[in-house]
C-alpha cells in the first residue's frame, strides 16, 4: 500500500512552482513530468511490473490525444511516394 509519505510527496510535487521544460517533443510543466516519473515509480513498485510500463501508457495516451485533436491537418499531408526506376 502506498504510504503517506508517498502521497504528499506526489501532492508537493503537484503544487511546485510550474516551470516549463521539453520532454518528449513536447512541452509539460517540469512538475508533471516529475510528478509523473514518481507516480510511475510507485504504481511500479506496488503493483510489481516496470516503471516504463506506466510511461508507455501516458506516452500511447498523449500520442492518441494529439492524433485526435489534428486528424484533419494529418490528413491534409500527401503521403511521400518513391517513384521506382
């Protein structure tokens, strides 16, 4: 179970001054990719799989978001086709 440390080390985190960097070609306040790392460790460690297990699930739910939100400016771009000799 996760303790009480935990959860208000995860609530300072939530609530740290909001400091923009780039992760992952994208931008997130520092504190949520901080925030997400240590949750990420938690989840990890109490459920007994991998740390990048959770990570891969944000990733594929970001990527899903961002295909969702631009499906029409992705489907405006003509695909790049090798003209064979």
């Amino acid at each position: 179970m996760l303790t009480k440390k935990c959860w208000s080390g995860l609530k300072q985190l939530m609530t740290t001054q909001d400091k923009r960097t780039t992760t992952h070609n994208s931008t997130y306040p520092q504190v949520a990719v901080q925030w997400l790392n240590q949750a990420s460790c938690l989840l990890s460690n109490y459920f007994g799989n991998s740390v990048r297990f959770w990570l891969g699930l944000q990733d594929d739910y970001d990527v899903e978001e961002e295909m969702s939100k631009k499906a029409k400016e992705f489907k405006a771009i003509k695909q790049y086709k090798i003209n064979a000799a």
